[in-house]
C-alpha cells in the first residue's frame, strides 16, 4: 500500500488570513498613536512659535518707539496680527493704522481663539480679546504686556498658551490636554 500523504510545504490559508488579521489590528494602533503624537507635537510648535512672535513683537515696539496691537486676523483665525496703532493704547478697533507690521501664521487645524474656561491661566488677560495687547516700549523691560494667547487644536481639547506675567520679564510657551480650568495641567515647554 502506498502512502498518499504528501509533505506540507507552505502555509494554510487560515494561517495567511490569521497573520494578515493581526498585522491589521496592530498597525491600527499604531495610526491612532501616531496622530495623536503628530497633533501634540503641532499644538506644542504652535505655542512655541507664538510666545517667539510676541517677543519679536515686544523688541519691534521698542525698536520703532511705537505701540502695537495684537488681533486674531478675522478672516483668518490661524493668523495672529501686529497693528500699528493710532493711539495710546488697544482698546478701541478703529485706533488700529491698516499698517501690518508683523504676522504669525500657525498650521490648520490649530487655530488662535480668544481666552474661556480651559485655557485660562490663572486669571490671565486675553491679549487677543476685546482689550486687546498694548505693546509699549518701555526702559530697560519687556514690551510684552501680561497676559496670554491662546491656542486651541481644532475642536480638540488640545491647547497651546504663550504667556506673559508680572513675575517674569519673558513670554513662556505651555501646553495641556484636557479641560480643567486654572493652572492645573499646564505643562511649561
């Protein structure tokens, strides 16, 4: 009698299908990290890069003897604006010149928003709201005002804050997850 089993070579195409399932689900894990580490590292360049153009601002003031204002460009809210100013202060739109001394512009979907509940800093002022920043040169310190910019990840609760206060004489740059209020989980970059 002769033995009609042959020798296996290969694989089975349950044992194909199986690897290829797992392979599937691994790699789906990975995106998801991935895109949540592509979205902190682009909230955190954002706050980086703001806190930088408020300083640029700050030595422009002092440079060119002027009072700046900041504004979210309206048609554009990843662009924040420096405004030449007419008066002595930012607190009233038609004080702004139409002359745009400076511009930073952030990577959609992060987009500049006025201060509320969870990206504020212990009381910090909006230099981008109603009262607008009053970049004034001033003697021997910064030009910067106190106060914070605020950025968000689009509808995440991803946020970016260059901040300016009265203890430092420097814009510092953080950054949180999350939608706890006050200075709880700022993390300083």
């Amino acid at each position: 009698m002769r033995d009609t089993r042959r020798n296996k070579s290969g694989y089975t195409l349950v044992e194909v299908l199986v690897v290829v399932i797992i392979i599937g689900i691994l790699s789906s894990m990975g995106v998801a990290g991935l895109q949540d580490a592509v979205a902190n590292s682009r909230i955190k360049g954002a706050a980086v890069n703001t806190a930088a153009f408020l300083e640029r601002v700050g030595n422009l003031s002092k440079q060119r003897s002027d009072i700046i204002c900041l504004s979210i460009d309206q048609s554009d809210p990843q662009t924040l604006l420096a405004l030449k100013s007419k008066g002595s202060d930012c607190s009233n739109d038609n004080k702004y010149d139409t002359e745009i001394l400076d511009h930073v512009t952030i990577d959609a979907p992060a987009q500049f928003v006025t201060i509320h509940a969870p990206c504020n800093y212990v009381g910090d002022v909006d230099m981008t709201g109603s009262a607008n920043a009053t970049f004034k040169p001033r003697l021997g310190l910064s030009a910067v005002p106190n106060g914070a910019v605020c950025i968000q990840y689009g509808s995440d609760l991803r946020f970016g804050l260059a901040r300016k206060s009265s203890t430092i004489n420097t814009v510092k740059a953080y950054w949180k997850i999350g939608n706890d209020n006050g200075a709880s989980g700022w993390d300083e970059l």
